[in-house]
C-alpha cells in the first residue's frame, strides 16, 4: 500500500463547476496534511495546509480532513481554466518529519 | 527576496559521470529535503535533513549522496552508480520539526539530463 494516494485522473470539470480532489493516507499518526499545485514544467506550489479533522476554507479553495477515514480532500470553487494543473496531496507521517507526497491528480477546467 | 535557489537549471551529465546539484535557501529553515520527479509521476524523497550536519535517506537514496555543513546549504551530488538520473530534481526547505513547521517551500528546479 502506498503511503499517499491519488486518483491520477484527468479530472475535467467545466468552468464554474466545483472540482473535488480526494487524497488517502496510510499512516495514522499523520500530523500535517498539505496541498500543493504544480503547472507543468514548474516546481510545486503550497496552496493549502490543515493539520485538525474538519474544513479549512482559504478563498476559492476549502480543504477538508478526516483523520478517521484517513481521508484529506480539496474543493475548488468556481474553478477556472487557470487552475488547470497537477494537484499533489503531501502528508508529514507522525514522528519522522519528513514530507511524503502523492502521484498527484491532473485537473483539467474548460470552457 | 527571501527563497529557495537551485542551480543549475539545466544540466547535461556524460555516462560515468559525478554531478552536483546545488540548493541554497536564506529562510532560516532548519529541514531541508531533496525530491526526484519523473514525468507524469509524484515526488520521491531521495534524501532529507532537520539539522546541520545530519541527514536521512529517503526511499530511493541508492545513487545519491548529500552533506549539510551550513544551515542554508543543501548540495545533492548524482553518483554513477545512480543508473537512470535523467529527471526533475526538486529541492524545499521547511521551518522544521513539530506539526506546524512542515510546510515546504520548494526551488525551481534542475532538470538533470544523461547524454
């Protein structure tokens, strides 16, 4: 089982629409959960981090956690095809510090 | 300008061939990582560090190798014995241990070529 996981999609949501990113965890001691953007070619962006179970809304972007699930997601409202990207879910597992990341989901918004 | 600097941006590696990549940082960050990406894939953690003078592998480390003899200075050198090292090399640095200090930043990048 990996660590991070990730549909890899392509997830294509029309301008407007609401994208739903999920992302599933393994370790359960897992403290920090973070969520990053990526245009090709370029290096990560940090978009969003939530380290308590429930929702955490930073404009147009709400991330949301359950460490039940092990489960972390992330909304995109009123997506634009700017945000068309790779969307990386990273989780620091309890008591190492170190960042391990997803195979990332393709989002792609069109007109 | 606060952030992280990775150099070169490009660079072409002979067979047989040791290379370094160099990753700076002037955020006062104690954790430094290094990540390999290859194309339509996630990051892999090749190696990562919390302190000066310390360092872990990560899970693909075999063909590496690093130092961290300053605070802000993170080199990765590519080894020969790194048998496929043409990929997307990604440096971050986070404030350091403890939940809320993970955050990563990351680099630019180097794009790392064997010819």
């Amino acid at each position: 089982q990996k660590e991070v996981e990730q549909n890899s999609g392509p997830l294509s949501v029309p301008e407007g629409a609401i994208a739903s990113l999920n992302c599933t965890y393994s370790d359960r001691g897992s403290q920090s959960f973070f969520w990053y953007r990526q245009y090709s070619g370029k290096s990560p962006e940090l978009i969003m981090s939530i380290y308590s179970n429930g929702d955490k809304e930073d404009g147009r972007f709400t991330a949301q956690l359950n460490k039940a699930s092990q489960y972390v997601s992330l909304l995109i409202r009123d997506s634009q095809p700017s945000d068309s990207a790779t969307y990386l879910c990273a989780v620091s597992p309890g008591g190492y510090n170190k960042l391990i990341f997803g195979a990332g989901t393709r989002l792609a918004v069109h007109p | 300008d606060g952030g992280i600097t990775q150099s070169p941006k490009y660079l072409f590696r002979k067979e047989g061939q040791n290379v370094t990549l160099s990753c700076e940082q002037n955020l006062n960050h104690d954790a430094m990582y290094w990540y390999r990406q290859d194309p339509g894939q996630g990051l892999r953690l090749i190696y990562y560090s919390q302190i000066v003078n310390d360092f872990q592998k990560g899970d693909i480390a075999e063909g590496y190798s690093v130092s961290r003899e300053k605070k802000e200075s993170f080199p990765l050198t590519v080894t020969s014995a790194q048998k496929n090292p043409t990929a997307f090399y990604l440096c971050a640095s986070s404030a350091g241990p403890g939940r809320d200090n993970t955050e990563a930043f990351f680099g630019q990048g180097t794009r790392l070529t064997v010819v």
